[in-house]
C-alpha cells in the first residue's frame, strides 16, 4: 500500500535520517517535513497524511500535545521518535503505532513501517502482539559509548569517553573537551546524551553535558540555576531545567 508520509522533528539530523530511511522504501510519498509541534498540527489538519513520525520532545508544542491539538479529527497512525524510552508507556496507552528509541537503525526503521502497515491495514492481532513484545524488550538499552571517533581533514581519532571532560552544542555538531583540545563530532546533542552513560555524564543545560568525574565544585545560584567549576578550571552554566541531573550532587543546596 502507498504510505504518505509527515516528518516532526526540530532536529535537523533527525529529519535527514528518517527521510533517507524512507527514500530508501517503496511506495511511500513524503507529504511535508516540520521542525515544531504547532507546525505538524496545521500540516496533518491540511494534509492528512497516512502516517506521523513525531517527535517527543519538540519546542512549543511536544509529540503528545500534537495529539491533544488534533482532538477530534482523523488522526494518521502515529510513530513516536525520541531520544528518551521514559515516554513509552504513555506512548502507548495514546495508541501509538510504534515507538523508536534515537538512535535507531535501518532494521529497527523497517520493523516500525511495517506496524504501521498491519494497523492500516487492520491486521490488529499481529500489531498488538508485536508491540507486546516491544514493551517487554523496551527496558533493555544499548551498552554506553566507552569510545568515539572524530575526524579533522584526513585525520581519525579515537577518544576513550571517559577522558572527555565536558561537551558543548555548536549546531549540528558537538564539541569534546579533552584537555587542552577541541573536537569537533557530527551528532547532536540529544543523540549523544542518551548514549552515554548515565552515572558517568549528566547533561547540566541545553548546550553542555559534563563529565562528573571531572567536577570539583558546584556553586548555587539564583532561580535554581548552578555554575559547575571542573578540575581544569573550566566554569560550565547549569539550567534550572535540568537540575534534577545533578540531583545527588546538589541535595541540600538551596
């Protein structure tokens, strides 16, 4: 059957990979691509397209919110994509078709697609008892990154993780503090948190994550936000927002 096909995502390299996944399918027609959840909403009202990959977490309006928005109209099948496995019950308590954990493979892609296809398609009993199965395994995550690689001209390097001391944001790409050097790596932030691991690396705002092997002291400050001061002597800005990460760190702190 011909799918057409909406992309959500505010992240550009997300959207790049969901399109080349689907280029590479037959039969499947994509009907618009948009980077906030206010934007998929008037796409699906004008477009009503077959099926949604939404993500989670978007700026303005998140995947969920999406859904609520359209209350009331035919919804397409929806795919959640996120970077985060915490949504997944909820996820699926809305009827998500499918539910794809960043980073995910071509197989894993193709797995979602055809769920898809079996709930247009009406073949409810095998998409139940597939999703079944997903929910079972959902928990099971991918063994953290103790290496990386990043390249500079000709040169491949190979940085073991744990000698990373801090990571910025710089667009589409992050930048590995590693001493005095500067990395640069093709990844985005999200991608790369959800890989690390998590008693390792917390990220502190939006556009830093730090190593907490590397910290020496975290100062309060006003509105819940915090300045972390490392070893090295770098001073990285916390958010209030992502506090709760440094919350073993912080407890007591005003």
């Amino acid at each position: 059957m011909n799918l057409r096909v909406l992309i959500a995502d505010d992240e550009l390299l997300a959207r790049e990979r969901l399109r080349k996944f689907l280029e590479l399918e037959p039969n499947i027609e994509i009907v618009a691509e948009c980077v906030n959840g206010t934007e998929a909403v008037k796409t699906i009202r004008e477009k009503s397209p077959d099926v949604a990959f939404l993500d989670i977490k978007m700026p303005g309006l998140d995947g969920f919110g999406v859904l609520k928005a359209l209350d009331g109209i035919r919804l397409p099948a929806i795919v959640f994509v996120t970077a985060y496995d915490e949504f997944a019950t909820r996820a699926f308590d809305i009827h998500a078709v499918d539910y794809l954990v960043k980073p995910f493979d071509r197989q894993r892609f193709q797995t979602a697609l055809q769920r898809v296809r079996e709930r247009l398609q009406g073949n409810a009993a095998q998409s139940a008892s597939s999703l079944a199965d997903l929910m079972a395994n959902l928990g099971a995550r991918v063994k953290p990154l103790d290496r990386v690689t990043v390249k500079s001209g000709d040169r491949i390097t190979l940085l073991k993780v744990a000698e990373i001391e801090w990571i910025g944001s710089a667009d589409n790409y992050v930048e590995l503090h590693v001493g005095n050097a500067t990395h640069l790596m093709r990844i985005t932030m999200s991608t790369l948190s959800n890989q690390l691991a998590k008693n390792q690396f917390a990220r502190i705002s939006r556009g830093v994550i730090v190593n907490l092997n590397c910290i020496k002291e975290i100062q309060p400050k006003s509105h819940g936000d915090f300045l972390v001061l490392l070893r090295t002597g770098a001073r990285l800005q916390g958010t209030r927002n992502y506090r709760q990460n440094l919350a073993g760190l912080l407890r007591g702190s005003p």
